[in-house]
C-alpha cells in the first residue's frame, strides 16, 4: 500500500472518531478490523441507555467464551425484552458479534451449515416503535477464504414497518490498524435516526485494552454502559477478552 492510501485511511479513521466525539446517543455500535501487526481480528461492542430499564446493564463474560448482558440490578429490570440477550457467540471458527438475540439465529444457522446471511434473512429490526432500532451484527470466519469479515444491518424502509432493508459488507481483507464501524443510530432524536450508508473506517490498536479505553473514552459519559474488545489470533484461533463495565468500572 502508498502512503498516500495509509493517509486517505487514517484521515478517514479520523473523521469517525471526531464524528463519536460529539455523537451523544450512536445507540449500540460494532467495530471489526485488525490489530496493527495484522496478527489478531478484533471485535468491538458496546452498548448505550437512555432509559433506567436500559442503563441497568452489565456484561457478563461466561467461561465458554460467550458473553451475555445481565441486569445489574435484577430488582429495578421492568422489561427483558431486546436489552438481555448474547452479544458474542463463537461455532467453531466463525466468531459472531450483535446487537440483540440474532446472535442466536446466526450461530444456529452456522451450526446447521447455515450462512451469516441466510440466518438475518428470517429476522428483521427490532419492534420498539416509534425507534425500530436496526439490528446490527457481525462474523469473523477464519475458514471463509473469501471474506475476512462481515458487517450487516436490518432496518426499517423509512421507518414503514412492512419493509425491512437488509444491508451486508463483505470485506475481503482486512486493513492492518483499522476497522469498519456500524451502529444503530446516527444521533439523538424522538424518534432516533438510524444508522445510513456504508460502514465507517475507524482505528484499532495492537493493545486490546488500549482500544477498549479509547473507544470508552470517545463515548457520551452519561449514556455508555458497556463495552467489550475481542481479538481472535488469525492464525491459531486463539481469542482473548476485555470489558468495560460502567456499573463496576475498575479501568482496564
């Protein structure tokens, strides 16, 4: 590559960053690229509140590698619906990040000898009117000799609920140091506006915990709940996990 593309990207990488920034409310986002030594696929994921119910979340990783989103006070959880579900599911070498219980439809799809795309065929956005909040999701396959990763969101036709827009990216290498990033909303707003247009290039670092810091960092202190950074050695396979929770947040 020139030095010339190395700029175009990191000017890019900049404008996302600037753009989170001053973004109050991007919803829940993802992040997937690779590590600058191109050693390591890194996934990142976080999720942001407005509401009591919503804020009243932690990230729970569970010894199987799978991570889930837990109440982190079961007493004050007045609706499970669309925030308690598994944001990370790995099958084999394919490892699975989304925003809502699509995670399951993808890993039993991958299970069955299903494809990313055939399991968010059957599934569409979420139905929290007057919002219809996109379902975002990602894959890294370390099989797929096609594709180094995959990003997709459904979302409604101009929020006509009897359309649903299904978007997929299929990025066919990765770009050492950077990432493609997607969320739900594009801002705030009653109702809040999704997320339009390609995937935006976004930095990445060899350091999981740095970039777990940075991109918690970027985010509106008043609305982040939870952050995660997982990184998936291109080789062997191996992965590794960093969480960022702000109802026990001891840094990282």
């Amino acid at each position: 590559m020139t030095t010339n593309t190395m700029a175009k990207w990191q000017t890019l990488a900049d404008q996302t960053v600037a753009q989170l920034r001053t973004n109050a409310y991007p919803g829940r986002g993802i992040i997937i690229g690779l590590t600058p030594d191109a050693t390591r696929y890194v996934q990142v994921y976080w999720i942001m509140g407005r509401s009591d119910n919503s804020r009243n979340r932690i990230f729970v990783p569970e010894t199987n590698g799978f991570l889930r989103t837990e109440a982190a006070d079961p007493a004050k959880l007045s609706d499970p619906s669309l925030i308690i579900y598994y944001p990370l599911r790995h099958v084999g070498s394919a490892h699975i990040v989304t925003n809502g219980d699509q995670t399951d439809t993808i890993w039993e799809a991958l299970k069955g000898g299903g494809t990313f795309e055939q399991a968010l065929g059957t599934r569409t956005y979420e139905p929290d009117p007057p919002n219809f909040t996109p379902r975002i999701s990602g894959l890294v396959d370390l099989n797929d000799k096609q594709n180094a990763y995959k990003l997709s969101i459904l979302k409604t036709n101009e929020n006509d609920e009897a359309q649903t827009k299904r978007h997929f990216f299929h990025y066919e290498k990765a770009l050492p140091g950077f990432g493609h990033f997607i969320s739900t909303y594009v801002g705030d707003g009653n109702p809040l506006p999704s997320f339009a247009g390609e995937p935006q290039l976004a930095p990445l670092f060899d350091d999981e915990r740095e970039t777990a810091r940075f991109y918690w960092d970027l985010l509106n202190e008043d609305n982040r709940i939870s952050l995660l950074v997982k990184t998936i050695d291109v080789q062997g396979g191996e992965t590794s996990l960093t969480v960022i929770n702000k109802h026990s947040e001891g840094g990282v």
